[in-house]
C-alpha cells in the first residue's frame, strides 16, 4: 500500500492493510497461526455453562464460551518515536513517522478484533501521550484520533530523549503487557549503554517487548545514492554536511554495521524481540512479528 498525500481515515486504511495480511497469510505456510478474532474461546471444565454458545455448538460439536470485553487475553502497549528523525525521507511517499503510525493502527485493529486491550504512548524529548491499556469502542476511538493528530501534526526540530521516555513508560505501565516499540533507534553510539538499561527495565518489569527498528533500508542502512554532492541534514538538530556520497559511504556503512551489531546482540541478551521495519517493504512483516510473538505469549 502507498500512502498518498496527507492520511485523513487511519481506521479504513488500517482495515485494509488487516483484510488483505489475513488473505495472505491463509495462503502462505503461515497459515496455521490464530487469526480467527472469533468472539469466543474454547470451554474449559469449570467455565459457567450459561456462558456457552449453543448456535455454535449446533454448528461446529464443539462448546464455545461466548467472549466479554472484560476477558482480554492480552494487554499491548505501542510506542512511538516521534522524534524529528522519524520524518525521514521527506521527499518520499511517506516517511517513518508515517508508516509506524499505520503500523500501529493495524497492530490495534487486530487487538480489537481479539478483544485484547490496547494503550499508545507517544514520546520524543519526553512522554507527553501516554493511554492505559483498555479494549472498549470509546477507547479505540481516542486512540484512533490521536494516530490521526499525530499524521497532521509532524514538527521539525524535535530532538529525542528515548532513555528516559523508556524508563517513564516502564514505570507506568502497571500489569505485565507486551511492549511494542516503534523507533529508528538513531540514538549516539556512545548513549546505548543508557538505552539498553532503559529496554532492561521493561524487561525487569516482567514485560514482553518487541522493537521494531524502523528504517528507509535503501538509504539509512545500503546508503545507496548516486554518485554526487549531496546535502545531508540532521532532522533533529538542523545540522548540515554537503558531501560526495561515495566520499561518506564507506564510513557511514561502517558505523552502521557496528551500530545495527551491538543493537541486535544486546537485545538477544536481555530476550527483547528485535524486528528490521523496512518502511518499503509493507506491513505483513509487522503483523506477522506481532503474530508469532502473541502464539508463543498464549
């Protein structure tokens, strides 16, 4: 899917992007995972028998217990970079910004459909959105509006303070959950000791996290650029270099590698799911990392 000028209905494009993950996947070798967002779970001796779904029965020879809002199988929170870093490419169809907050829609368009519970936070030099994890309709609205006011409402300028946003959503997050986190992750090498403290505090907390490092991989990882001057801007600082880019590429390859390295080692240590988003490769890869997570969290 490509995103065409300014997102107006994140719901209906969210939809779209969970119908046509769920046709593919029941067509891929995938297609054993639960994908039903039936509203009813299997009995289980002890279960109230008036809970139990007789149409179905009639049906299928199975007995079903009808499912309740309050029965939430999972608990996700989904946070967002929104650091001005997040803005990049700004001469493409859409940037990171854009395609984690998609990302995010469809993330909580299946939880709603699994009457799982849902809460957003949103952070760039501090937390300054932060829902609880519910699964009723008002709910979801809001956080629908707030994806939508994220979309229209894209700032320059605005550095990151991941550490510690990281740190204050470990702290408020009160009940075991599983952690979503959309991020470039373009801390300085030197400050990643401090972020994987933060990512172990997550974990210290007795939550599941999954971070998916968002990225323009042809650009920000294969630094593939023609062979001329360019202008190269820092979209959190405004700071400018004007290059040849085969002049910077191997040195920019080189700190990358090491970058994405001890990115990908720490997190295997602490047990963190760590998930490469290629912003031109679609949203199955996000759905289906979610997926496999909830399967082995069940």
């Amino acid at each position: 899917m490509t995103l065409q000028g300014q997102i107006e209905n994140i719901e209906f494009l969210a939809q779209q992007v969970v119908e046509g993950f769920i046709i593919g996947l029941h067509k891929s070798p995938f297609h054993g995972f639960s994908v039903e967002f039936a509203e009813h779970r299997l009995y289980n001796t002890g279960d109230n028998l008036k809970h139990i779904d007789w149409k179905v029965y009639g049906r299928s020879d199975k007995l079903f217990i009808k499912k309740y809002e309050e029965e939430t199988n999972l608990r996700c929170q989904i946070v967002i970079d929104t650091s001005s870093s997040m803005l990049f490419p700004q001469d493409a169809a859409f940037n990171k910004l854009q395609f984690s907050c998609l990302a995010a829609a469809a993330l909580k368009e299946i939880l709603r459909r699994q009457l799982d519970a849902v809460g957003i936070s949103l952070f760039d030099q501090s937390v300054y959105f932060h829902s609880k994890c519910k699964s009723n309709v008002v709910h979801h609205k809001m956080l629908t509006a707030e994806l939508e006011r994220l979309l229209t409402h894209q700032e320059s300028s605005r550095g990151t303070q991941a550490v510690n946003a990281l740190h204050q959503i470990a702290e408020n997050i009160h009940k075991r959950s599983l952690v979503i986190i959309f991020s470039d992750m373009l801390e300085r090498i030197s400050d990643m000791d401090a972020i994987f403290d933060a990512l172990q505090h997550l974990k210290y907390n007795k939550h599941e996290v999954i971070l998916f490092q968002v990225q323009d991989k042809r650009h920000e990882v294969d630094f593939d650029y023609d062979n001329r001057p360019y202008e190269f801007i820092d979209l959190e600082t405004g700071e400018k270099i004007r290059m040849n880019s085969n002049s910077l590429k191997a040195s920019y390859q080189e700190k990358m590698q090491e970058f994405r390295q001890k990115l990908a080692l720490k997190c295997g240590q602490f047990g963190i799911d760590i998930v490469d988003a290629d912003i031109n490769q679609g949203y199955d890869q996000i759905l289906l990392s979610y997926l496999i997570k909830r399967n082995k969290m069940v």
